[in-house]
C-alpha cells in the first residue's frame, strides 16, 4: 500500500483493531506492537519479505468499537481518543440533512412521493434501531424508500396510463404497518412516586438508558436477596448499600437491629439482559432506603453515582448519555419535565 500511495509517509486507517483474533496462522497484535511502536518501527521486519523497512513517518490512525478486547500492551502505544456516539437529535439531523436525500435518490422518489416527518425519523430511529452510529437507520429508511417505490409502481401499472397516486407521509403512526411493530421498547419512568421504587442512569454502547430499581422487604433473618442479572460489580453496590445503611439506622429513624427480622429484595427489571457497573450504587441505596422507612421516591428524579462505606457519591462516566437517557420525553409517562 505504501508502495501504491508512492509515499513514506502515508496516512494508514487500521480499521476495526478490536475485532483481531489470534490462531495458528499467528498474532495480528504482536505485529502491531513494533508497527506502533515509534521506538522500534523505523526497522520493522516483515517476516514475509524478511528485509528492514521504516515505517517512522507513516500516521496510524486505528479505530475500535470497545476498548477491553484490546491487549493492553498494544493500547499503551496508542493514544486514545474517545468519541461518543450520535445523540437522537444529532441522529433526527443526519438523517434529514443526507440519508433521506441518498436513498430517495437511489429508489428514484421525488418530494410528491415520499415526505418524512421529523416525529417519524426520531421514531425510526428510537423505536427501529438501537446503535451508536447511524448505519442501521439509513437501512431502516432505505425499506421504507422501495416500500413506497413499489407503491408508486403498482399504482401506475405497467404499460397503463399514468394515474395520480396519494403521498406517503412517514409518522409514528405509520411506520408499523410499514416496517411492523416496534423492535426496541425503552423502560418508561412511573407516573407516580413509589415506595421501594427509584429510577437510575445506564450507560451503554448505543447510549443511555434510565433503569428502574426495585426493592421489597419480607420477614426473615436479615437476608439480601439480589436479582436481575446483575454483575458482580452491582451486587458488591448493592452490599455496599445495605451496610451504609445499617451503620446509619438510627439517622433514618430505625431501629438499629431492623435487619434482623426483615429479609430485602433488590431487583432490576428486564433480568434477561445484563446490567454491570458501580454507578448503580447510590440508586440502591435510595430504593432499600425508601422500602424502610415507607418514604415515597419522586418518579422524575434519576440518580447515577458509586456510593461508599462512608456515604459519598463519587463521579460518574458517560455523562453526556446518562443525561440525554434522562431528558428523553419517550422516558416519561408524565408531563412533567425530568429532573
């Protein structure tokens, strides 16, 4: 490829260096170590060719979906910079601005064909895609493109005259007789404060999510009963949880031996999919917190933090997701706006 671009400093892209597999054939990461490597690759040796080649001046720029399956010797000769995924209005944008245009051009519609509706786009892309980036959405709108292509065709009929044909208009209400029904459905934030009931704030890959914490109390021995598919990072918040709020029983007005006769159980519904982090900590202590001393949770009121022995929150991550998860309207069953 250097020898095509006919240049010693080229701009390499390594595409997808999370996805490398190590077999029989060899080590695709030990390579990259000293083709990475500033200090070793002005004499990189190609096994294949077998002869010292200077790769010092060529500009690597590697791109990668996670970061963990990564080896770390081969993350410490990179610098990493992290960009976030699209947010649903950056997604509503690229989508009226370019991919709209690219496949009505492609399907051969014109504007009196096909008009997509603002609702409707955030509509596909909330309720038909779950991703950080936008490829699937340009797909979703592509089906929708030739659904209506072949409309117009059988409308105007083969070798029959022309005949005037009705516009479609893409909006929420459409789009399942269209594409059928919904595909991704969000956990929705309760209309009412609950007792034992708190809404917390995930961070995924494809962006935010509000996550609902449950708790209930039963007479037993002072048993901790988690559920939900949790990792064993939120199982350790939620011990965490429950020992600050032992050692702090008498601030919250209970009796000091309360765990003695009460079993708690904690649980995070939709317990088919995984749920990991520390984040979740001080959600769990509000919602064990609320199921004892019978103290109601505000519903529009999402938390998100690590919580400690001593009772800190410490700083969060994915801030700008766990944000924009909690300021989504499709969150809410209310009116109110979320806090």
């Amino acid at each position: 490829m250097m020898k095509k671009a006919g240049t010693k400093n080229p701009v390499f892209m390594l595409d997808e260096v999370d996805k490398m597999s190590m077999d029989f054939r060899g080590d695709p990461s030990s390579a990259l170590l000293e083709v990475l490597d500033p200090e070793q690759n002005y004499m990189f040796v190609d096994h294949y060719l077998d002869v010292e080649y200077d790769l010092s001046q060529v500009f690597f720029i590697a791109t990668a979906n996670v970061l963990h399956t990564i080896p770390a010797a081969l993350q410490d000769r990179m610098e990493v910079i992290r960009l976030s995924g699209y947010t649903e209005l950056e997604k509503l944008e690229i989508a009226k601005r370019f991919l709209v245009r690219k496949q009505m051009e492609q399907t051969g519609l014109t504007e009196k064909d096909i008009q997509f509706t603002d609702q409707g786009l955030a509509e596909l892309a909330q309720g038909y895609t779950r991703e950080a980036g936008v490829r699937n959405l340009e797909r979703e709108i592509g089906n929708l493109c030739r659904k209506v292509t072949r409309k117009v065709v059988t409308n105007q009929g083969a070798g029959s005259a022309k005949k005037d044909h009705e516009k479609v208009t893409i909006t929420p209400e459409s789009l399942p007789d269209l594409l059928g029904p919904m595909k991704f459905r969000d956990l929705q934030a309760e209309k009412k404060n609950e007792i034992g009931a708190a809404v917390g704030l995930a961070w995924t890959e494809v962006g935010g999510q509000i996550l609902t914490t449950e708790a209930t109390l039963m007479e037993g021995k002072g048993k901790l009963t988690i559920t939900g598919k949790l990792g064993d990072v939120m199982q350790e918040s939620a011990q965490a949880a429950m020992s600050y709020l032992r050692s702090r029983a008498h601030q919250f007005g209970l009796p000091r031996d309360f765990y003695r006769s009460l079993d708690v159980h904690l649980h995070v519904p939709e317990g088919a999919i995984p749920k990991d982090g520390p984040s979740a900590g001080i959600t769990i202590a509000t919602t064990i917190c609320s199921a004892l001393t019978r103290i109601p949770v505000r519903c529009d009121v999402a938390m998100t933090g690590e919580i400690t022995l001593r009772g800190k929150v410490l700083p969060i991550g994915g801030l700008k997701e766990k944000l924009l998860a909690a300021l989504s309207p499709r969150h809410s069953r209310s009116h109110t706006p979320p806090r």
